[in-house]
C-alpha cells in the first residue's frame, strides 16, 4: 500500500510539475514579439529517496523554479551600443535642424575647401545679389530703379543673416529643452529601477531568481536610461547599483540597492549628480549628443556668421565711407550676424555712389562691389580668410561634413546595435518553432503521467475493492 500510495504522491507532483512547464511555454508563446521579455524556463529537479518498510522508494520529481535565459554581459553591451546610437542619433537632428536654419541643403560630397550650398534662397544668394546690385548702380548711378533695388536687397541681405541667426540660436535652445526634458526621464528612470529593486529583493529574499518578470523590466528600464545617459551596473544580490562616470573617471552612484543616491540635473552647460553638483561626463545618450552638436558645429556655425557679418559690415563701410565723415552704409552697431542692419534712414535719395563727386560718379558703388571678390586675410588683421563667398562656403561645408559624419556614424551604430541585439535574442529571445516543440513535449509528458496516475487508481481501486483491504 505504501508503495502505491507514493507512486500516486510521485504522478501527483509530475502532473504539477508538467503544467508548470507548459504554462511557461505558454507564456513565452504569448510574449513572443516582446522585445522587453528574456525566454524562460522550468528547471526540474529530483526531490530525492526514503527508506521506507518496503524498501527505498523515490520521492519523484518536481518543478523547482523558473529561470531567466539571460546573458548579463550580452545585456550589459546591448546598453552600451544603446547610449552610443542615441547620441549619434541626437547629435545627427541637430545638425539636421541647423541646416534647415540655414535655409539651404548642403552639398556634402564637395572638397571641404571647395563645398558649397545649394542656392535656394539662403545667404549665399544673398550676398551674391547684393553685389550685384552694387555692379549695377555703378553702371547707372542716377537711376533711381537701381537705388531701389539696392536697398532692397541690402535690407534681405540683412534680413537673412538675422534670421539664420535667430534660427541657428532657437536650434540650441530647442536642444537644451531637449536635455532637460531628458534629464526629467532620467530623474524618473532612476526612481523606477530602485522601486524594481526594491520590489526585487522582497521577491527573491527566500528564492533567488525568483522574480523573472520584475528583472525583464529592470532591464528594460535600464536600456531606456541607457539611451539617455550610459551608465554602469554593479550587482548587489539581487539588487543593482546604477552609476555614472565624472570629468576623472570617478564613480558617481546614482541608485544603490532600494534607493535614489543622486539625481541628475542639467546646469545650461552639462550634467551634475547629487546635491553637491559633482559634474559628469557621459560618454554616449541622446544628452551627450544634444550637447556635441549644441557646443559643436552649430556654435562655430554661429560664430563664423558673426565673423562674416562683421567683415561685412567693416569692409562695406570702409569702401561706401572712406573719410569716415559722410556716413556709413550699415549700422556700426551691427557687427554680429543677429545685429547686422541697413543704416538708418538710407533712402534712394541719400544713397552715395561717390563721396561728393559729380551726379554720374560711381566711384563708391565700384569700390563697394569689388569686395565681393576680394581675398581678405585674417594675418592682415580681417575677421575672415578669402572671399565673402569662399568663407561662406566653407563655414556651411563645416556643418555639412558634421552632419555627413553624424550620418555615417548612425548607420554603423545601428548595424552594430542590431548585431549585438541578434545574439541576445538567439540566446534570450523567444523561438516560435522551439515553444512549439516544447509545447508538444510537455504535453506527452504530462499525458504520460496522467496514465500513470490512471494506473495508480485503477490499482488502488483492486486492492481496496476486490481484495477486501
């Protein structure tokens, strides 16, 4: 009797231990397009033997937890080519969104010294119709048309560089409503992988392992802060530490065990932790790459528009004002790109075209039109190297190999980020075709010990009834 009875315990605990199985094949089925689940399974173990009066008798098998397919280094790399992608990425719509500030589309294949903006309507047609309206009052100095016409395209000229400028400073603003706004993720990132470790270490205070769920969405998290700011994970039992790195390489903690060490926060030029602002400096996130192309081609963008307004406004003023004493063409005021104006007041009746010469004189005009090919040096004391055009072209090609690079490195990041994401999930991901065979498995198995358990009964069944036991 004892030994039918703990042949009907053993079937008992199969059938328990096979549904278990299947429902975990079941549930793998159902998160098959999850990218956030690692595959799991059924880990059977032996519950081992008794010496009973009739001998040693098995005690049979059961399921004894429910483990993660998962490859920490494979999870931890993943983040790594994550933050990586997202600062290339972040960096590449900067330069994108500087360009359309521009109001022209670069030609990124020309020579870095040679490379030119596409004229549709943008500086560089501007400068070159200013010119040119200069070459044409020279050729009719009394023709109030051509006055017209002049002042005209001088007040767009003008009207073109404030409004790149505005445009190119809104571009960095707009960024860094970007990092703050990442940062509040961060902030809440951070929150959200301490309660998960919390929640963690209750789970698993008696069974470690035990809360699968709970650690697919912890990495998950983990990723997502990832994209924002890379950080680095230390394991502490079932809980992780979360940290950055500063300007040193020094460690800077910002989650340990079921709590937020330091939150981050963005001081208009880079990211600090904690209360004591201890500055860091992240090596990928869309915040690394927000800030490079902020700090980087979009502000030396800027800076040469200032350089070129200037030299404008000085060499223009120079050639339209020689003596100083008759008044300049624009606003002295205006040596910036965002200030650069048309005198005050200029007028096609005010309007030189020689400095107190005969009505037909075209002295200043010619002078002031031949700045347009002259080569100007900063060894000589200018603001600016070559012509108007050629510093133009180089200043926007600048932008244009920033974002042609930005694109290249995009590209290269996403293949490697889907390589690495392809060996964790042949490794963690969930296989239709394996569920399926595995589905079918357990179910013969749990079938089989379910005839056992039939067996079982029909013999209890004759001991107890037809022999009278």
């Amino acid at each position: 009797m004892s030994g039918l009875y703990a042949s009907l315990n053993a079937s008992v605990r199969a059938l328990a231990a096979h549904s278990r199985a299947i429902e975990i094949t079941g549930k793998n089925l159902s998160n098959v397009n999850n990218p956030e689940y690692a595959r799991q399974r059924v880990v059977y173990g032996d519950r081992g033997t008794v010496v009973t009066a009739s001998g040693t008798e098995s005690l049979g098998f059961e399921a004894k937890a429910v483990e993660q397919v998962r490859d920490e280094l494979l999870d931890r790399q993943v983040m790594r080519e994550v933050a990586l992608k997202a600062a290339f990425e972040q960096e590449q719509k900067g330069y994108q969104r500087a360009q359309a500030g521009l109001g022209q589309s670069i030609d990124r294949t020309a020579a870095a010294a040679e490379s030119t903006a596409a004229d549709t309507g943008g500086l560089s047609a501007a400068l070159d119709d200013f010119f040119n309206a200069f070459q044409s009052l020279a050729s009719r100095p009394t023709d109030n048309g051509e006055r017209q016409t002049l002042l005209q395209r001088a007040a767009t000229l003008a009207d073109r560089f404030n409004l790149t400028d505005r445009r190119l400073a809104q571009v960095q603003t707009d960024l860094d409503a970007g990092v703050e706004d990442d940062v509040a993720k961060v902030n809440r990132l951070l929150a959200t992988v301490a309660e998960l470790n919390a929640q963690i270490g209750r789970v698993e205070i008696n069974n470690p392992g035990a809360a699968v769920d709970l650690r697919d969405q912890r990495q998950a998290r983990l990723e997502e802060l990832s994209a924002k700011i890379p950080v680095e994970l230390r394991n502490e039992g079932a809980q992780v530490r979360v940290s950055a790195r500063d300007a040193d390489g020094n460690e800077v903690v910002l989650v340990s065990l079921a709590a937020v060490a330091a939150e981050v926060s963005f001081d208009g030029n880079g990211l600090v932790a904690g209360p004591d602002a201890t500055p860091l400096a992240p090596a990928g996130g869309s915040i690394k790459g927000a800030l490079t192309a902020r700090d980087g081609a979009i502000r030396t963008l800027r800076h040469d528009l200032d350089l070129l307004a200037r030299q404008l406004v000085t060499s223009v003023n120079a050639a339209y004002n020689p003596t100083g004493a008759t008044g300049d063409f624009f606003a002295a005021a205006g040596t910036s790109a965002g200030s650069i104006a048309v005198q005050s007041g200029l007028n096609t009746h005010s309007l030189k075209t020689s400095d107190g010469g005969a009505a037909a004189d075209n002295t200043l005009a010619l002078a002031v039109a031949r700045l347009a090919n002259r080569d100007f040096s900063t060894a000589d004391g200018d603001h600016i190297d070559g012509t108007f055009a050629a510093f133009y072209g180089k200043t926007v090609s600048r932008l244009g190999q920033s974002l042609a690079s930005a694109n290249s490195r995009v590209e290269d990041q996403a293949n490697i980020e889907t390589l690495i994401r392809t060996q964790r999930d042949s490794l963690s991901g969930v296989s239709l075709d394996e569920e399926m065979a595995d589905l079918m498995k357990f179910q013969r198995a749990y079938q089989a010990s379910s005839r056992v358990f039939s067996v079982m009964d029909e013999l209890l069944e004759t001991v107890v009834n037809r022999l009278g036991v």
